[in-house]
C-alpha cells in the first residue's frame, strides 16, 4: 500500500502549479522525482503498524534518515499530505548561553491539537530534545536509497520498469543525483544510462595526479615521516589494533601548487581508504554565500565523513578562508562565529564518533587561523 492512501494528495502552497504531484489512477500524472523517491524510500520500511499510526493522529513519529539530505527530501514529501501533519526535518542545533544543544522544536506543540508530527533527521540522538526522543510512538529508520529502490522510482516516474539496474549503477550517488538522472519522459533505460554516467563521474579523480601513492612523491623529510606515522597508524586502526582515537587530525601548509591535496590523496591510496575532499570556497559556491546554506553544504561533507562504510580521509581546503575571530571586528564577527562553531563542533564529532576518519586541513597560511581549529583534539599536528 503506497503512501498516497494516507491521505488525500490535494496541491498545497508547497507545490508548484505547473509540476503536478497527482499520481492517482485517474489522471495518469506522473510524480516528480522527488516525490516519488521520498516514496519509495518510505514504502520499503513501513510495517503495517506504522502505517496505521501515520494514519491515526494524534501521533509523534520520528525518522531517522542515512544523511541530512534524506532528512530534507522526506519532509518535502510528506508536506504536502492535506492530513494536518506537522513535518520538520531537524538537522541543526540551537544556540542557548554560548553552548549547541539539541533544538527545541515547536512542532511538538501540534499534539496538544490533535495533530500527528512527524520529526525527520540523520541523527535524532543529538538533533532532538529528549521530550521528542522519549515520547515519540515510533521510529522509522530509512537507509540510503538501495537497488530495490531506485527501481521503483524509476517506475514512478517513468511507468515503465527498468531492467539491468545494478548496485554498481548506484554507488556513491546522492540525492541529487538521483533527482537529476531519473526525469519524466525519459525512457527507464536513458533514466539508467544518466545513473551510470553520474557514477562514472565520481570515479573519476577531480586532479589527474591524485591516485598516486606516497612511495610515487617526492617528499621533505618532515613530511615524509610523518606520512609514514600516519600510515603505520591507519593501518593499525583499520586492522583494529588500536582505536580510532589514535588517528590524529592534521593541517599542511604550504604556497599553491605545492601537492598538499595529493599528499593527502595519497595517504588513502597507500592504504586502501577512500578520499573526500572539499573546500571552504566549495561551500560557498555551492550554497550562495547563505549562512544557513554555507552551513548546510559543510555539514554535508561532515556527513560523508561520519557515515561513511569504511576508513576515510577528508581533505579540507582553504581551511583559512575561516578567519581567525580573534582579529575580526564586531559586524564579521556576528556572521562568521556560527559556522566557525559548526565546523569545530563537526570535527569533534567526527572525532568522537569512534569510526576510523583521518581529517587533513590545508592551507597557505597556517598563522591566520582561529587557535580553537588546532586544538589538541582537533587540527593538532
């Protein structure tokens, strides 16, 4: 039974006039991508019990999701219910007397009228109030988007079934993918060749010499050894004989052009780990410059770090283009301090999350950056 039998899909303020969302027998419309993966992804987890409960408020219903990205997706979806639903996807924390804490959703309100809420994060642990984690009637864990999956929205969107989808079609792919490769009007097996050129693309190194291993650079001798350290760490740690909290988060400095991205590429091949690396400059120019959108595009780049399935190296880049806030005025202040505090609070998370993440930093001026970033615990070498 879809989700559609819930409740009624009549349009909301949510939707888009000329995007339809009917997907009933009677109009023969198909759903948009989203929508029908947000669907598909609910339909492979829901008992029959939680479906009666979704469908018998007032209830508190929380889903915990793979990453922030499924959080959004899953609350788009379920908005646009016409059942007096109050949908939130809660992937922040708030700010009380200096210190993060868990987000105080006034969402919870919506009970004492009869309402169902419906709460949706990748980690409810730490997003949510302990009034939302220990009154809630259920808790709905939605994985990444699997084979089973996709297929079906394929089918969604397409009305046709798609043959030869492979695990392999799907690796390493994001929600976004997904909504871009799968499109109304394409047939299933253009849906499929648009899968398997966006996991072709991320194989794909972003600089041509970075799947080089560290027997293959020229190195300083400062420099090399300390990749050999960390080498002998990392090898110790994914062979578990010693702790992930061996591991320690490092910064390289160096002018442009000097190699510290394949230095730090290097590390993961020399060991089998997989590499991540992002920038500052990327989560500005991925978001607009938005704070909460500056801070979303960070927290997705933690978020492949914390989950991911094995060992992994995260680069950051231009880790100076945080300024240090002892050296910024009041107004710079007021607007940097925020994702400052996020990153320092990711990377401690990471650190505390007990999984096997090394975490590089680089920059071409160590001197400027904020002293709580180098940290024991944190960029500490």
């Amino acid at each position: 039974m879809s989700l559609h039998t819930l409740a009624n899909r009549a349009p909301s303020v949510d939707d888009d006039d000329d995007c339809p969302t009917d997907n009933s027998p009677e109009t023969k419309l198909p759903l948009r991508t989203s929508d029908a993966l947000a669907e598909a992804m609910l339909d492979a987890v829901l008992t029959p019990h939680q479906r009666r409960l979704m469908a018998s408020p007032p209830r508190l219903i929380l889903i915990r999701t793979a990453d922030s990205a499924g959080a959004e997706l899953l609350a788009r979806y379920l908005r646009r219910f016409r059942q007096g639903m109050m949908v939130e996807a809660v992937n922040a924390l708030a700010k009380s007397g200096g210190k993060s804490e868990p987000r105080d959703s006034t969402k919870l309100a919506g009970l004492e009228f009869g309402r169902t809420v419906i709460l949706i994060s990748q980690d409810p642990g730490r997003y949510l109030v302990p009034e939302a984690l220990n009154g809630a009637d259920t808790v709905i864990e939605v994985g990444a988007p699997n084979v089973a999956v996709i297929r079906k929205t394929i089918f969604l969107v397409t009305g046709k079934r798609v043959h030869g989808l492979t695990a392999a079609d799907i690796e390493g792919l994001g929600t976004t993918d997904f909504t871009t490769a799968i499109r109304p009007k394409l047939s299933p097996q253009e849906c499929l060749a648009n899968l398997r050129r966006a996991v072709a693309a991320r194989r794909t190194p972003p600089v041509a010499n970075i799947a080089v291993s560290l027997k293959d650079l020229a190195l300083t001798k400062v420099v090399a050894d300390w990749a050999q350290d960390t080498v002998n760490l990392m090898g110790k740690v994914a062979n578990g004989e010693l702790d992930a909290a061996a591991l320690r988060h490092t910064c390289l400095e160096g002018p442009p052009g000097t190699g510290k991205t394949t230095v730090a590429a290097a590390l993961a091949v020399s060991v089998g780990w997989t590499f991540h690396s992002s920038s500052v400059g990327a989560w500005f120019a991925e978001s607009g410059g938005h704070l909460g959108d500056v801070i979303r595009a960070a927290r997705k780049f933690f978020d492949e770090l914390a989950l991911n399935k094995g060992p992994v190296v995260g680069l950051i880049d231009e880790i100076d283009a945080l300024p240090n806030r002892a050296t910024m005025g009041r107004d710079d202040a007021t607007w940097w301090t925020p994702v400052i505090n996020f990153v320092l609070t990711e990377i401690d998370r990471v650190r505390k999350s007990g999984r096997p993440v090394l975490l590089i930093a680089a920059t071409n001026h160590f001197g400027k950056l904020d002293t709580a970033l180098i940290r024991p615990g944190r960029l500490e070498r």
